[in-house]
C-alpha cells in the first residue's frame, strides 16, 4: 500500500522507543521507503544500528551528523517526506512543536516540513492527561497535526491507564488513511458484512462460513477514502475498523431492522453478508435432547433485505454480491434485475482463493446494461477499492450526495 511513499519517521525518547523497530519493519514491508531522525534521547532507549538495519537507510541522530544522499539536511528529509511520524512522541517534542521550538534535527525538521505530520504520543497516563499536553495536543489538532490516541493497558511504569503506544498496523492504518485521496467525502456508505445466525435453540444455530473479510475490506478502503461509514455486522472474529459506526447484529432478522433503520441517511448500500435466506420456524426455550431416530427442523424463509432496499432505494447506489455454484453471470445479472442492484459482485467460486475466508477473491462486476468486468485473484481490499470506484462514478453521475429524501420502510 505504501509504495513510492516516503516516510520520515521522528524517534522521541520514551520506553516504547524500542516498538519503532516493529513500526519500521511494517512501513517497509508495505514498500515504503523509512528515513529515521532519532533524538538524542531516544539513542538511549533503541540503537541507531538497529533501525538502520530495518530501514535500509542512514539514521540521522543529530543535526550535525548529516550524510548519505541528503544533501542539504533537515531540509532535504522535509522536503522528501510524503508523510512525516513520530512515534513514540513524548511530551516534549509535542511540547517543543507547539511552541514553535526548534533546537534540535527531529524539531528543525517538523518546522520546515509541508508533508502531513502524524504524531503517536506514548507517556504515563498521568502525564498525557496533564491540561498542558492536552493543551498542546488541541493546538497542534487545530493547526492540522494529526494524532493518533495512545492506548490503554499497562503501562511501563506499571501503572494502568491510557499512554501505551497504538500497535504498529493501528499507526500504519492511520498512514494509509492519511495519504489516500477523500474522492468519497460527502458519502454515507452503509455496509453489511459476515454470515447470520439463525438460532433453533438456546446453543445452536444455522450459519454459514462467511468470515466478513469481504465485507470489512470495504468498511476499511471506503473510509480511508474519506466516507462515513455504517458496518452492520453479523458474528465475526475481525477487530472493528476503526473510525467506522459499527452495529453488530446476530440473525438475519435483526440485520434487516439495522439495514433499514440506517437506509435513509444513506447515498451507498453495499450488501456483502452472506445472510441465510431461512431460519428455524420454532425456537426452544432449552437445548433440544438428544433422542433416538431423526431430528427435523422446520425453516421458514427470511426477508429478502437486498429486495426491501432495491423497492425504496430511490437514487441511491445499491450494490449486491452472488454467490453461485454454477452460470455465475447469468444468475447475478437475473438478481441485479430482481432486486433492483445498480451493481452485482459476483464470486468466482471455480477459482483458488475465491470467495468465504480467504484474504483474496476473484470477482465479476456487472452493471445494469449487462457489461461485465473481470477482476482477477487480488486481495479484498483491491477489490473493495476497485468496486468503490465504479460506485463513485455511478455518484457522480448522479449528483450524490445530496437530499436523498425519507424512504417508507412499508
Ligand atoms: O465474508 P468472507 O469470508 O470474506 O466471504 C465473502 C462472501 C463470499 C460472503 C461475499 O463475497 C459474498 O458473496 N456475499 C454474499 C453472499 C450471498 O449471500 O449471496 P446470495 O447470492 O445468496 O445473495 C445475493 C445478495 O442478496 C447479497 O448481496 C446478499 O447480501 C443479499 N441477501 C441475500 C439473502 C437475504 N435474505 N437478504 C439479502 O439481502
């Protein structure tokens, strides 16, 4: 995701200095190219070797230690930056670039930097709750710094509270999100995603393999694309995107309450949960006892939710995901036109790595005329991506966002 950036990454001096070395190892393997200015503090906590090593590159350690390819300083890391981090930051640089200080290479270099600057504080809660870091933190907000909250838990000091810094994939999403284009600001994506759970008893139920990767991939691409998101989500074990409203619900029946009370502030409904189209018709007070002979279960059928959407969707953009086992395109196209889709997704279920649990799918996008594009095996990001931007051109065409209007839910 990051290839072609270049990260310059600002070391402060605080304990969890030694996590910059697992930070600089996932920007890397991302494909960025991680350029490192450690205080001299921070030299103290984690070698400059090390991340040298992990980077690739010269660490610089002071302002007058300058070599390698950069030829004119502080200047030239600030200039290079597509996105400038500090992580861990401490209250004193935080301090230090609030006020305008700059008495030292990391300091120099924010100062002279036009590249977005994303700080990660990491300090004993104590500290970071003081009203003169906070004060900081909100004057650094209102200029345009970007930060990214610490995190809760134990922390070095052995006291419990808020300064632990966020994990390295939680600081990399903030950076992906940071360098990606807003080409979906304005738009209110509500997405489903996951398997339901059609119980029959107090512990057991009707389910199918759906993981919500699919269906999370959007969650995640088309808010780094600067929507606001819905994710109504049956049982997963994925952690919830951050900065997403998310809404967790278990049968199909309670996913269609959520669907519909999120409909009419929506522009995007995207429909990847893999929702059962029936559920047991009598549920059990107890657990069902095992007895000689066959057990039967009777199903009644689920609201379709696609449907109910496709009736009141006016000019909003719906899309669907198949799942077929056989005639893919000719199946998906009959339930885009069923349903009233703008777009259908349909899993190429032949192919290796397609279609539930896997990190990767193959799909086919069809539209309303019939035309068919193939996508081959990539992750379900790139998909998501790539779907996202057929649906942002369908909003353009139709001038989205704007007064959608109330639907009638009956
Ligand atoms: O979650 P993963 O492990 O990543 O797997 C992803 C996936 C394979 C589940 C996903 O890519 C996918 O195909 N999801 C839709 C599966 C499905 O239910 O297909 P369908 O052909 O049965 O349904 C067609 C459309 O109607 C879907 O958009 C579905 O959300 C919707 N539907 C179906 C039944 C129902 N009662 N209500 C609905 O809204």
């Amino acid at each position: 995701m990051l290839e072609g950036k270049k990260i310059v990454l600002g070391i402060t001096g605080g304990i969890a200095a030694y996590k910059s070395a697992e930070l600089t190892r996932t920007f890397v393997k991302q494909g960025a190219n991680v350029s490192i200015i450690m205080t001299r503090n921070a030299t103290e906590f984690i070698t400059p070797l090390t991340l040298k090593t992990l980077s690739g590159n010269p660490v610089y350690a002071d302002t007058f230690s300058l070599s390698g390819d950069w030829d004119v300083g502080h200047i030239s890391l600030a200039e290079a930056a597509h996105i400038f981090v500090i992580a861990p930051a401490t209250a004193n640089i935080i301090g230090k670039i609030a006020s305008g200080i700059a008495d030292d290479l990391l300091s120099t270099t924010v100062m002279a930097t036009k590249a977005p600057v994303l700080i990660c504080p990491a300090m004993n809660t104590n500290m970071y709750n003081n009203s003169l870091v906070q004060d900081n933190i909100r004057k650094l907000s209102d200029v345009g710094y970007y930060f990214v909250e610490p995190e809760h838990g134990e922390l070095a000091c052995k006291a419990e509270g808020q300064g632990r810094l966020p994990s390295s994939e939680g600081i990399l999403e903030e950076v992906i999100t940071i360098l990606t284009p807003k080409d979906l600001k304005g738009q209110n994506i509500l997405i489903t995603a996951g398997p339901t759970r059609e119980p029959f008893d107090p512990v057991r139920f009707i389910s199918n393999y759906s993981s919500g990767k699919m269906g999370y991939a959007f969650a995640i691409t088309a808010k780094r694309r600067g929507a606001s998101v819905t994710l109504v989500s049956g049982p997963t074990s994925l952690p919830v995107p951050h900065g997403v409203n998310f809404v967790g619900v278990s049968s199909a029946l309670e996913m269609r309450d959520a669907v519909m009370d999120h409909v009419a502030d929506s522009t995007v409904i995207i429909k990847v949960a893999a929702v059962a189209d029936y559920r047991p018709a009598l549920m059990s007070d107890s657990k069902i006892k095992k007895e000689p002979g066959t057990l039967s279960i009777t199903l009644e059928q689920n609201p379709d939710i696609i449907s109910e959407v496709g009736k009141i969707k006016g000019d909003r953009v719906l899309v669907g995901f198949a799942m077929e086992t056989e005639d893919l395109l000719k199946n998906a196209y009959n339930k885009l036109l069923a349903k009233n889709m703008d777009l259908i997704v349909g899993n190429d279920l032949s192919r290796p790595g397609s279609g539930f649990q896997y990190d990767t799918n193959s799909v086919r996008v069809i539209d309303r005329s019939g035309d068919v594009r193939k996508f081959p095996l990539m992750s379900k990001i790139n998909i998501a991506d790539r779907v996202l931007d057929r649906v942002k051109k369908l909003c353009d065409q139709r001038g989205l966002p704007g007064s959608m209007g109330d639907v009638d839910r009956h």
